[in-house]
C-alpha cells in the first residue's frame, strides 16, 4: 500500500499566457507524479468552476495563488502520511473536502491538478504505463489502441481571428489506419494549408490551439481551403480523410436565432437545422460539435434524429462532462457522442465514471484538450487506457499540442511490441 509522502503546488503559465496550478504527489516509495491544468476559452456555462484569485493587480485576475495555497494547505494537510488504497480514495476525499456541488471551494481546476498528480504517482508505483493504468481504473479490458486524432486546422470563435462563425474546422484522416499514417496526413494537409492561404493572400498566422487564423469571409471558404489541402495531399476526400466541424453556436446565437456570415438573415432552430443538413449533404461531415446551443434541448433531439445516422453529433457545452446532463442527452437521444474534458468534471475517478455512463449508450467518446494548455500529456495516456473512439488535441503544431501527438507516438510503438 502506498503513502503519500509529500504533496505542493505552484504556479506556471498554460499556452495562452495565462497562469494555471502545476501539482507535484510523491509517494514514500519515492515515486511521482506531476501534473498541470489547462482552462479553455470557449465555456460552457454550466461547467464546474475553476478558481482564479481575481486580484487584479496579478495576471489580469487571472492567478492561481488560491488554488496553489489549497493544494498546500488544507488538501496536503489531510492527504500527506495516509495510506492510499486507490485514486478513488483520494478523490472522494477531494470532494468531501471541497464540499459543493460544482467545486466552487477548492476549484475543479485545483482538484484535478491532485487527481491527476497522484494518479501519476501510483501508476509509477505500480510500475506499469500510465495508460495501462488509467485502463485498468477504467475496467477497460479491451485490446488497446490510439484513438483517431481530430486536428483542428483552421481556428474560427474564440480561437481564432474573430471573422470566422465556427470554432474549429478539422481534419478526420481514417481511424482505420495506424496513427503513424494519420499523424502524417495531419502534419501534410497542414503545409498544405499554410500555402494555400499564403497563395491567397490570407494571413496564416495560428490561433489558440495551432490551426490557422484567417481572414476568410465566411465559413465556407474555410471548407473550401481544407477541401484544397486535401487535394493538393494527394489523399481521397471521403476515404483518407473526412472533415468535421465545433460550430461552437452558443458564441453566435442572438435574442434565439443563430447569426453566421453565410446567412444574409438570422436562422431559427429548425432553420438552422436545414442549414446544417445542406451542409452535410455537401461536405459528408464525419463530426459536428456543438451544433446547436448548449439549453436547446429539443432542437438537439431534432438535429440527431435528422442527422444522427450518417454524422456523429457530439456535446461539449451540451453535456460539460456533468452525469447528469448526460444522463438527461441519453433520455432524450440529443446526440451520439460526449467530448470529455477532464477539468469540466474536476478528478479523474469523475471522468470515468461519465465515460461508462456514455459508452453504456453507446455513444462515441471523444476526450479533449483545452485551448488553454500546458505540455503534461496526460490526456494522451488517459484517451488510450479509457478506449475512447477520438481525440482532440489542436493543429499538428505548436509545442503544447504537438506534445500529446508524439506522446501517442511512443504509445503506439509500445503498444505494437506489446500489444497485451
């Protein structure tokens, strides 16, 4: 049985110049785990709440000296000497600590730092891969693999230039192949990209999560510009490659109705809809995200029974990795398929307790990173040993991304010399 022998926090900067909590568990056995926490930008209102020191005279507001000062407060000083049976041990006793129901004491943000520090910890102790390990608190007893990469190329909302309606435009190569191949296709159809803009006379500068920022005018000619990478890569639309789409539409939704550049007038629900079913019928779109805004609950019972067959619809804002607004999306069939993201639940036991909750329906699992975010890769270890169907960590670019892509890299190789 392993004891924790020491437990601490400190403050670091994520990859938006923002400060985040980097937690550092180490056990008497003298193993460790260390952690830090990305925060996104685009969020859904009803997520746990992350703790910022609101101090305006650090960081904007923005600082985490609270969170760091609960880290080595009050959690080390309930945590620190006592024996650890599991991490879900540790984290119940996060939550009986915290002591509300949306983690507003200590923060979603603090409480995950610990989680996923220790988590670390005991799967050094158990001298086991850290995906092997999150498998088995995950029970998941399938034949590991790589999860088929979501690369956003093209920024648009908040995290990119502002001109662009929808938040992430991405490339899907087929997750039928080895990752090595689709890591590839990504990284090609990204030059590709970049030549194609600069060709334009658009400007090729990156957004929050390493796609592009252009100045296009409308949604489309985004489209378009990846339909052209595509081609110019050599690889089949369709085949090698699909496309997917966060439309992200709590960002552009006005007094109800949905307001994009490509619509000379505002859409209703059931307009919206149709727009999106024109869409597909153009594009064959693998992915829409965020569709529709996050307390539109009967618009997204509509949207997936029209294209729930042949595009896998997905919730974020939606379902904000919350039990039960998931359980409330399977009662009502508003989608088919969860993007999980660790710190809108706040401790890992969390995060899988709602990924069985949504592989029990069925349901596409989709585990993703923040657009704020740090280089711990731990999302990478965690997407493999859960068994989830994709993940989104951003463009083929930027250290911060680029980090958890080679980080599959080296699970891959693992994994195809020992495949048990």
């Amino acid at each position: 049985m392993a004891k924790l022998d020491r437990l601490y926090a400190h403050e670091i900067l994520d990859s938006r110049a923002t400060p985040t909590i980097e937690v550092v568990a180490i056990l008497d056995s003298g193993d460790y785990g260390v952690s830090s926490v990305p925060s996104g930008s685009s969020t859904g209102s009803h997520e746990a709440h992350e703790l910022r020191d609101n101090d305006p005279n650090r960081y904007l507001g923005r600082g985490v000296l609270n969170a760091v000062a609960h880290v080595n407060g009050d959690i080390a000083g309930v945590l620190v000497g006592k024996n650890i049976d599991s991490i879900a041990q540790v984290d119940q006793q996060l939550l009986t600590l915290d002591g509300t129901i949306d983690k507003s004491h200590f923060g979603a943000n603090t409480l995950l730092g610990v989680s996923m520090a220790v988590t670390k910890a005991l799967a050094a102790a158990a001298k086991v891969p850290l995906y092997r390990y999150v498998a088995h608190l995950a029970t998941n007893t399938q034949p590991l693999f790589i999860p088929a990469p979501l690369f956003n190329m093209i920024n648009g909302g908040k995290h990119g230039a502002g001109n662009l309606d929808f938040q992430e435009f991405i490339v899907i190569p087929n997750p039928h192949q080895p990752f090595t191949i689709s890591l590839e296709t990504g990284a090609v159809i990204y030059q590709n990209i970049k030549k194609i803009l600069s060709r334009r006379g658009a400007i090729h500068s990156v957004g929050d999560e390493g796609g592009f920022a252009p100045n296009l005018f409308t949604n489309l000619d985004a489209l378009e510009v990846l339909q052209e990478g595509i081609a110019e890569s050599n690889r089949k639309p369709g085949i090698d490659v699909e496309l997917g789409l966060d439309i992200a539409a709590n960002s552009f939704l006005k007094d109800g109705r949905y307001v994009i550049k490509d619509r000379s007038s505002p859409m209703d629900t059931a307009e919206f809809i149709d727009y999106l079913r024109d869409l597909n019928n153009q594009y064959h779109l693998r992915l829409l995200e965020d569709a529709l805004s996050e307390d539109d609950w009967r618009g997204w019972a509509a949207l997936t029974a029209e294209l729930g067959s042949v595009t896998t619809i997905a919730g974020d804002d939606l379902l904000v990795t919350n039990p039960e607004k998931v359980k409330k999306a399977i009662a009502e069939k508003a989608c088919t398929a969860a993007v999980i993201k660790l710190n809108e639940a706040g401790t890992v036991t969390e995060n899988i307790a709602v990924i069985n909750q949504v592989r029990s329906a069925g349901w596409k699992i989709i585990i993703s990173h923040r657009s704020g975010e740090t280089n711990d890769t731990f999302i990478a270890d965690f997407a493999v040993g859960v068994g989830a169907d994709y993940a989104k960590f951003g463009a083929p670019a930027r250290g911060e991304r680029v980090a958890k892509y080679n980080r599959f890299l080296s699970i891959e190789t693992e994994l195809t010399q020992s495949p048990k």
